[in-house]
C-alpha cells in the first residue's frame, strides 16, 4: 500500500512539473489552399509556446510535389528543395536565438514576442534607462499638443537624476527591467534624499516617475508585473497658505514706484480675483476680455490645467 501511494506521489509530481516546464515548438507547412500560378505554394511557419501559436508568413515558394508534411521539409536535391530546406534551417536557427535571448532576458517568453522579433518589429526596451529615453523621445513630440515644456523638463531632471544613481551606485551604465526590486526603489529613494539633498516633494515626483517606467514595461510587455505596484511615494503635506483681506488690502493701497514691480502686482492682484494660474495669465490678451450686453466684462481662453508628473 505504501509503495503504491508513493508511486501515485511520484506520478502527481511529474505531471505538476511537466505543466510548469514551457512548451516550445516550431512547425513548418504551406499553403495548399492558395496556389500561385507557377504551381507553387507559400512556406510557412508555426511558432507554439504554452498552447499558444503565431505563424511567420515566408517569401520562399515550394512546389507541392516535394513537400513532405511528416518531416516539414522538401524531399530530394533538385534546386527547389535545396532552397527550401535552406530557408528552413535559417529561419529555425534565428527563431532559437530570439527564443533564448528574450527568455534569458525578460524570464519569461511568449510567440507573439519571438514572432515579432523575428519580423523585427515591437521591440521594446529591456533596460531601465533605455526605456526612460524612449519616453522622453516621444513625450517630446507631443509637445505644444498634448504636453507642455516644462513638464518635459522635468522627466529629463528625473533621467539625470536615476542615470546618475544606477552610474554611482550600482556601477554600471544601465540595469535590466527585470532585476528591478524593492532595494533598488529604497537604495534610490535614499540617492535622493541624501546625495542630491532633494526636498520631500522632489523625492516624491522622482519616484513617482519610477514607478510610471514600470507601468509602461508591462504594459509593453517587457515584465509580467510591475514590481512597485504597492508602493506609493510618500507625499509631505501640504502647507495651506492662504492670503488675508488684510494683506490683500496693504496690497492694493501700498503706493509702488518702479513701473515694473506695479505691473507685477496688479498681475498678482488680478489672479487673486480672477483665479487665473500663473499660466494662463502668462497667455492672456487684450482680446481675451470682452464686455457683455449687461456691462460685465468676461474673459474667453482655454486654461491650463495641472499636468500629471
């Protein structure tokens, strides 16, 4: 009775192995179902890993006289089947290598992502700082559209800032996305408290956007889960800084003398009742007040709203 319950223990824990070892296998075939008018057939490829499948579309012709469907290749020596067996045996070797590149990098491996390394497309960054290029490149194209300079400004602060870091500390010129862990988000956190002497709120943001280099490699695909999904930059709070009538008052009747320093004032006095950011003042024109039917006078633009970090 014992042997036979060990023998099943046994059994249960090869079939519980078999289900966590990855499934890889590379299938070539044509088309029959679409004959070209030489007679010959597309050569296709299937790539399977994990039940799941993508196929490579070939520029290689094969007349269906040689093919053997058993083996996934061309029978014989005639210059056809040589050509064939060639493409076969060069696709297979290159689909080897994407295989073990990818899944020595990321852990991890899917078709779709050997497939589209094979076509060369969708080829994401595998490193931190190559990905953080990579979306400062195109935040800036998108500048005067959807962004504003200034908040690009500060993601390339926050580049310097975590080049400088993995440079000093970690002694090398970028680091993988998978390696990524809790000590590096603390290591780093500390970098810029201590090295660089940043405020709370710079520590937060640069963080922050740590994190959004994250987000962005698994929704890429490059790391199955983002490693600090529940952490959350700590924020300092926040100060309310409210002015008095009183102060309000000393503003409006405090004679100034330098035309320049008046100008600022009236402009400050006129965001205080109009509520207009620092922004939107720097935009306003003479042509954006107009005076209604009734007297009162109204302002027409289009605000600029907080962008996210």
């Amino acid at each position: 009775m014992i042997m036979a319950k060990n023998r099943i223990m046994k059994r249960n824990t090869d079939n519980m192995e078999i289900k966590r070892r990855s499934t890889f296998a590379i299938l070539f075939y044509i088309n029959r179902t679409k004959v070209r008018k030489d007679g010959t057939c597309q050569l296709l490829c299937k790539i399977s890993i994990d039940a799941k499948w993508e196929q490579i579309g070939t520029k290689v012709s094969v007349n269906p006289a040689i093919w053997n469907p058993e083996k996934g290749r061309a029978d014989g020596r005639s210059e056809n089947a040589i050509t064939v067996n060639r493409a076969i045996d060069d696709l297979t070797k290159e689909i080897k290598e994407h295989y073990r590149r990818i899944k020595n990098s990321l852990g991890f491996i899917t078709a779709e992502q050997v497939k589209n390394a094979v076509m060369g497309v969708g080829q994401k960054p595998l490193t931190l700082l190559a990905l953080f290029r990579e979306h400062n490149e195109e935040f800036k194209k998108r500048i005067g559209v959807d962004r504003i300079k200034e908040s690009y400004d500060s993601y390339l602060r926050s580049y310097k800032h975590l080049s400088a870091f993995v440079q000093e500390k970690r002694g090398v010129e970028d680091v993988l996305l998978r390696s990524l862990d809790r000590v590096f988000y603390d290591d780093f956190e500390l970098f810029l408290r201590t090295d660089r002497n940043l405020s709370p709120k710079s520590v937060h943001e640069h963080l922050y956007r740590l994190k959004k280099m994250t987000m962005r490699a698994v929704s890429q695909g490059t790391i199955r889960r983002d490693p600090y999904c529940r952490l959350h930059p700590e924020l300092p709070k926040r100060k309310s800084r409210h002015l008095k009538l009183e102060d309000l008052k000393t503003l409006l009747t405090t004679p100034v003398e330098k035309p320049q320093l008046q100008f600022v004032r009236d402009m400050f006095i006129f965001s205080t009742f109009t509520g207009l950011a620092y922004t939107d003042l720097k935009k306003l024109r003479v042509n954006d007040i107009t005076q209604s039917e009734d007297g009162s006078w109204w302002i027409h633009i289009h605000r600029q709203y907080p962008v996210a970090f």
